[in-house]
C-alpha cells in the first residue's frame, strides 16, 4: 500500500473502514428520509456481497455486469466485484437491446447485477445470445457465501496490473468497444488528482451522474479516498436541483447543463421585471470583478447590495456550501461560468476520456484558465500531434481495448502514445484547450476545413437552443439542424403572451429567436464557418431513437441519416 490510497481496489473498503470508521460514507434517500451509513458499514456491506459472488461461483478475473441507476447499490456491487478479484463491467439502464446483448456478450460476463425485475427481464430475454452468462440476480439478493478468509485472500491477491473494469465507450458511430483499465491505471488517476481536490471528513459530494459512466466512478473513489459523504441524488433528475438545496454538498461534479439551465432560469427571472436584465449583467460584472480581487472600493455597496438579493440566493439554491465544482464532457458557456464566479461559485473545467483512465488535464483552484480544460495532470504528458491531434502518455492510460487488438493498435502508438482523437491547443503556459473532434471535421466542397464544434457551441449560446449540428462535409458551405429547448421556449412565450402552439419549432416568432441566435453566432466566426441556412426540428434528439450516446453525445451519421430531407431541403435538393 501506499500512503495516501490503497495498492488495489481490492481492499479499498477495508483501507477506507480502517482510517475513517464511524464517519459518514454514504447518505442516500430512501422512503422518503435520508439515511447514512459509515465506512464500516460500508466495508461489511461489502464483505457481505462479496462472499456472495464467490459463493455463487464467479471466479477471478472473471467479468461481472451492473445494470442500475446510480444508488447506494451501485457502489455495494462495485467493490464487491473487486473484492472478490473480479472485473466489473459497468452497463447504461439506458442502453438498447443490441448495445445490451453487446456488451454482456462481448465481454464474456458470467453474471449481471440488475437493479430491479424490469431489467433482469431484459437480460433473461437476451441469453440464448449469452453462452457465458451463468446468473442474473437482483440487488439486495442474498446468495450462498464462500468464507471471510477465501473474501480475503482474493482481494490480497489482486495485483495493480491486474484488469479492474471493462468500461464500454458509448461511440458516435458502430458499436462500443471495451476499455480495459487496471487497478494501476485507476489508482494512477488518484495519485494525480488527489493533490488538486482538497476533501476529508465533513464533506460532501452530491453524486447525479450514471456511476455506468467513469468520471463518477472516479468522484467516488475520491470522495471516499478522503474521508467524505457520498451523497446520492433520489433518483429523478428532475428533483436535483431542489435535493441541492437540502443536501448542501461541498463538491458537485455535473455536467454543463445543469449550471447553464440556473443561469437561464436567473436570467429569466430578471428579464421579467424593467430594467431587470442590465441590472443583473450589472450584477454579474461585479461580482466576476470581487472574484478577481479587481472590485473598486466606490462600488463596494453596490456588491453587497447585488450580494443580498442575487449572490446568496444562488449559493443557497446549491445549499450554502459549495466550494468546488466540476463539469466536463462538453464545453460550457463563458457566460454561465462568469455568473456562477460572481456568485462565489467556482466551477472548473477538466478533461479525459475512458482510454486515459478518466482524467487527462483538470483546472484547480491552484491553476485555473477559463476557457481550457487545465493543464495535464501530473504523471501525464501531453502533446499535439502534426495534424493537431491531442496525444496522451502516462500510467494512467489503458493496456488496450478487450478482445481487440486491432482497435488497440489504432488507438495507441508503438511509444505508449494514445490518440485522442480530439484537436486541441497547448498555451504557453501549459492549459490545454480542446478545439474539436478529429473525425468530426468538415471538408467543404470549396476544399475549407471546419471544426463543427466551434459554430455548434457559439449557436448554443442561446437559452433557447437545445442542441445544433452542423452539416456541410463535401457541401458547397454549412448549414444546420436546431432543436429547442422547450423550458425556456415555454417561459419566454408566457412572457411575450405569444401563443407557441403544439409545434413551437413551426412558429414564426420562434424562428426569429433561432435567427438573431445563428446571427449572434456567426459574427464571431470566419466567414467559411457560418451557417448560411438552418431547419428548426420539432423534437429534441434522444438516446431512445439513437440520435445520442448514454453520454449524450450526437450520434451524427445516425441524425444525417434521419434527417437526410430536411438536410437536402436546405440545399434546395430534393431527397
């Protein structure tokens, strides 16, 4: 073992149990209440279910599925598996048939944890597809248990080189490939974020994100690591922001929208009185002024004013306590990250992807540079290829993809070097700023590279927008499919008194806000980028019809091709 975490994930619960005891592991709402449980409660829990798996057969090395919501049960089963010297294989509820049956098949697990009937249902329908798969149980089942001692000489026997997941990338395009990360390459990512992330007992990180997903696995082993609460979110994402308040987290890791719907819905409500708007952006400029340590004395009053009646009720709507905050997966707009700073709400950016353990570059309250995602942690190099392709080295990135060396070999070069595939930029002081996806490039027909990402983001600055893709590979120039975001289509028709109608996307006050946002957008970029034509689609994109990854990513080829009339229409081409 090290000093400051555990050699393997084997024994994280008891290194865990030994340092913090009695302290708060886990809150977790239930029947309505929230209830708690300590580290060694934890570690029993988990002593428990692991004696279960081994009792029931699972060997180790062996790989087991978890197809759950994140909930107190998720992490049970997650350190378990480990303990019992066995590979998770972590599962989106959300995920279809075909990417079920993939994944369970392909990765050979000869178990699944379900979270309820419903989804044991959905594997028991799939296992004539699955020769390895032995046993679909339910959380909270009891099995037959193998000995504490058997319990722990397994988790003794784990090595850091030894597999600890099999993490599948939710791709834009095919099917998801199998990440292989060891329990070096996951402990690799402590010893490099831990420094940055202070924490210990009396904290708490309130947890919304899907654990399928490996950033929250990672906040739950940091929070953990440190001696912190693990706070579970109730289970409907409608409820967060209200739990927020109540739970009073520390650290809140999300994803941008979360931030950016607070900063609408603030907005909103000033553009709702006269004068409302300037004095907020008013407010705003101050505030990022006091953060800065910039705010002359003469305005003083007027900041505390802006304290008083704007200020403490957003740090209240976070509960009071928030003092790091992390958002990742795409980038989030400037101006929400000026208004929650004014707020005295840090969020800091970050950076990774499944194959680099998770983590690959992170802004801290150490180092901060808005509009990057941070420099490289430590242990990891970081450099840009020829064609601008960010390239990664260093212990935490991954040994290859499971069961296919060809996809390894495409990923990782003969150095070590894993090719992100995303375009990015170093700074002179070492902040690394991510400009796009490799793949994702447009050629026009006028042979003129765009970088779809840029415009996409830039249009997305509305409140009223959703979601933009851009088209235009082999085109004569850009144009776009938009998607509303229908809260705020529906707040701003009852402002206006404007009847939107069933089909807000069809209305032509809705169409006007569309247009002064492309406008807005294209001001700002060179003239081969902007959109010179877009088409309003009347319902968002979502995983069920396969236009998003369970990480909610834009499955392109997939929106092209539903969408290939629409598209055609804009080049004034019939379909």
């Amino acid at each position: 073992m090290t000093a400051d975490r555990p050699e393997t994930l084997a024994v994280f619960t008891e290194w865990t149990a030994e340092r913090y005891g009695t302290e708060t592991a886990l809150r977790y709402r239930r029947d309505g209440e929230w209830r708690t449980l300590s580290y060694a409660g934890l570690r029993d829990t988990v002593r428990e279910l692991g004696r279960g798996l081994a009792g029931l057969g699972v060997a180790p090395g062996e790989r087991v599925a978890v197809l759950a919501e994140t909930r107190p049960e998720w992490t049970y089963t997650h350190f378990a598996v480990l303990a019992a010297g066995a590979v998770l294989v972590p599962v989106y509820p959300t995920a279809g048939e075909e990417e079920l049956a993939w994944v369970l098949g392909d990765s050979e697990a000869v178990a699944v944890v379900c979270e309820d009937a419903a989804q044991a249902d959905r594997v028991t329908a799939l296992r004539a597809k699955l020769p390895r798969l032995r046993d679909v149980m339910l959380m909270g089942e009891r099995l037959p248990r193998a000995s504490a001692g058997e319990l722990a000489a397994r988790a003794a026997a784990v090595r850091p080189g030894d597999d600890a997941a099999i993490v599948y990338t939710s791709g834009t395009t095919g099917l998801p490939k199998g990440c292989r990360l060891t329990h070096g390459n996951l402990g690799a990512v402590q010893d490099a974020t831990l420094p940055l992330v202070a924490g210990g007992p009396g904290d708490s990180t309130y947890l919304y994100l899907p654990l399928a997903h490996l950033l929250a696995q990672l906040i739950q082993f940091t929070t953990l690591l440190e001696g912190g609460e693990l706070c579970y979110f109730g289970g409907r994402i409608e409820d967060v922001v209200a739990e927020l308040a109540e739970a009073r987290p520390t650290h809140l890791p999300s994803v941008p929208r979360l931030f950016e719907k607070l900063h609408s819905v603030v907005l909103g409500l000033a553009e709702a009185r006269e004068g409302g708007r300037e004095r907020f952006e008013e407010a705003v400029r101050l505030g990022v002024l006091e953060a800065e340590g910039r705010l002359p004395e003469s305005s003083r009053e007027a900041w505390r004013a802006a304290d008083e009646s704007l200020y403490s009720l957003v740090r209240a709507a976070f509960g009071g306590r928030l003092r790091w905050a992390l958002t990742g997966g795409a980038p989030i707009a400037p101006a929400t990250l000026d208004f929650l700073r004014a707020c005295g709400i840090r969020v800091f950016e970050g950076y990774g992807m499944t194959e680099s353990g998770g983590v690959i570059s992170l802004n801290h309250p150490g180092a901060v540079r808005y509009g990057t995602v941070g420099r490289p942690v430590s242990g990891c190099e970081v450099r840009i290829g020829t064609d601008g392709e960010v390239l990664v080295r260093g212990p935490m990135v991954f040994p290859g993809y499971h069961a296919n060396p060809a996809a390894t070999a495409e990923a990782l070069d003969a150095g070590g070097w894993l090719r992100t595939g995303d375009l990015g930029e170093l700074d002179g002081d070492g902040f690394l700023r991510i400009t796009g996806r490799k793949k994702e490039l447009i050629i026009t027909s006028a042979g003129k590279n765009l970088t779809p990402s840029e415009a996409e983001f830039a249009v997305q600055r509305s409140r009223y927008v959703s979601r933009v893709v851009m088209i235009g590979d082999r085109r004569p120039y850009p144009v776009a499919l938009i998607t509303l975001d229908p809260e705020e289509i529906a707040a701003w028709a009852a402002r206006e008194g404007v009847d939107p109608g069933p089909d807000p996307s069809a209305h032509p006050a809705v169409r006007a806000l569309v247009e002064e946002a492309v406008a807005a957008a294209n001001e700002g970029l060179s003239r081969p980028s902007r959109i010179r034509a877009f088409h309003i689609l009347r319902d968002d994109f979502t995983i069920a019809d396969g236009t998003l990854t369970p990480t909610l990513k834009l499955r392109r080829a997939a929106i092209t091709t539903r969408y290939a009339t629409e598209i055609a229409a804009l080049y004034g081409e019939e379909e």
